[in-house]
C-alpha cells in the first residue's frame, strides 16, 4: 500500500510537467554584446555565436533561426529567415513578444509587449497589449524604451548560413521594459510578405492577419534571460526531487522497522 502511495506521488508531480509543458528555449548569458553591429544581419563569424540557437524546419522547407541571449539587462535576439531568398521590404517583417506574467491568459493584457520590425529599417514598434479591439489582438502601440534597438536586414558573405541573401532581425529588448523574471513567455515569428505566410517559434501557433500574434496561452517559455541557467530542465528536476522524495521515504520506513527488531 505504502509503495502504491509513493508512485502515486511521483506521477503527480511528473506528469503535469510533461503532459502540459510549453516549449522551452534556455537562453545564455553571453558577454561581447558591446560588438553586436546592429545592422540586422550577421555581420562577422562570431558576432551572434555566444548564443542560444534554435533551427526550426517547416513543412514547406523553410527553416528560421531563432538566436537568444542576454547580459542581465538587455534581452538579444536575432532572427535569422535561413531560405528566405525573395523579400520585400518595408513589407517582410520580424516580430518578438515577450511577457513577465505567467498566467497565460487567452487575451493580451497589459504585461504582455511585442517589438516589431520592417525589413530594411532601423526604426521598430513597441505594442502593449491591454487594448480594447480584438482586430488589433487587444495590441495598442505604446512609446518605444530609449534602449531599445530592432533592425531588419538582408544577409550577406558573413552569414553562418551561406552567402545567399535572406531576411534576419537583430533586436535588443531592455529587461526593465518588459520586467524581470526567470521565465518569460516567449513568442517570435519572421513574416513573408510574398507568401503571406507567418513562420513563428513556437511553431504553427498563429494565423497570417496583422499583427500575427496568438493569445499568450500558446506562446513557449524563455528561461532565464537575468539570472543565471537552470542546470536541469525543469522536468528533469522534477522528477530528480521525486526520486529522492522516494528514496528518503523508503530508508525512513526501513529505519523505523530497524528500531523495533
């Protein structure tokens, strides 16, 4: 009976981790972001290296790099369109959300803020959400942080992909705009005018209709761009304290029985 109550225990506090857990980028605290030539490109081998990568393939073949960092007061992220090779600009653009508030909820509130940048310009948008029309998803455009810089430009030779011309997005978000956290919601996504097709990370999570952002329930989790990384993922620890929660049960049963013999 005793053990039954004990496997009991460990699926509790398991299973909701891997039967309900968003996906997750571990993003890296990198040092040199004073180098970063904010030019919307990758402008030398190492200038987005020291970062966290994550390659997502879309059933059309597309693929789009997903690149994070941080250096405990700016947020860095660089999206990099791998097989974009036809573009528009002012039109193609990057987009990345981000929310300290872990509730989810299904509309975007106050908490939640989205940057956002045109292909070919230097000059990006902050949107809030919070607002009072579903047809803009409650997103209202706000004042941009004197930090901030976005940038959407067209690669070249140095690219780490190949020297063939597509779309990538340098951002540099500051953590005191979107306040501070361990884990942030996370939602980023590259738009392709001539398609009109939205290629996003979490992947397959939005519609096409401006500005492409779907409810924060969807988004994934970064972590944790101003303190230091988890050593584990959570599950893994999860399921690590599990297993010794099992183990200090077990010796304290046995331990016991020891005193009566």
């Amino acid at each position: 009976m005793k053990k039954l109550i004990i496997v009991l225990i460990m699926i509790i506090i398991i299973y909701p981790h891997f039967a309900f857990a968003q996906p997750q980028i571990f993003t890296t605290l990198r040092g040199g972001t004073d180098s970063i030539v904010w030019d919307g490109k990758w402008s030398y081998l190492q200038e987005w290296k020291p970062t966290t990568e994550n390659i997502l393939q879309f059933n059309d073949g597309n693929e789009l790099s997903v690149k994070t960092g941080h250096d405990r007061q700016n947020l860095y992220v660089f999206l990099d369109f791998i097989s974009e090779e036809q573009f528009k600009k002012k039109s193609d653009y990057g987009i990345v959300c981000v929310t300290a508030n872990k509730t989810m909820e299904s509309n975007l509130q106050k908490d939640d803020y989205c940057f956002l940048v045109a292909l070919g310009s230097y000059n990006p948008l902050t949107f809030q959400g919070g607002g009072d029309l579903a047809a803009t998803n409650y997103l209202v455009k706000i004042q941009n942080d004197p930090n901030l810089i976005a940038v959407g430009g067209i690669s070249d030779e140095h690219d780490r992909y190949g020297g063939s011309p597509h779309t990538s997005y340098e951002f540099k978000i500051p953590i005191k705009a979107i306040g501070s956290s361990d884990i942030y919601n996370f939602y980023a996504a590259t738009y392709d005018a001539k398609t009109n097709k939205v290629y996003s990370w979490p992947q397959n999570v939005t519609s096409n209709e401006f500005p492409s952002v779907p409810s924060p329930a969807e988004w994934g989790e970064l972590i944790s761009p101003d303190k230091t990384l988890p050593e584990f993922p959570w599950p893994l620890v999860m399921m690590i304290f599990a297993f010794s929660l099992t183990i200090f049960i077990t010796r304290r049963q046995f331990f016991t029985k020891g005193q009566f013999v």
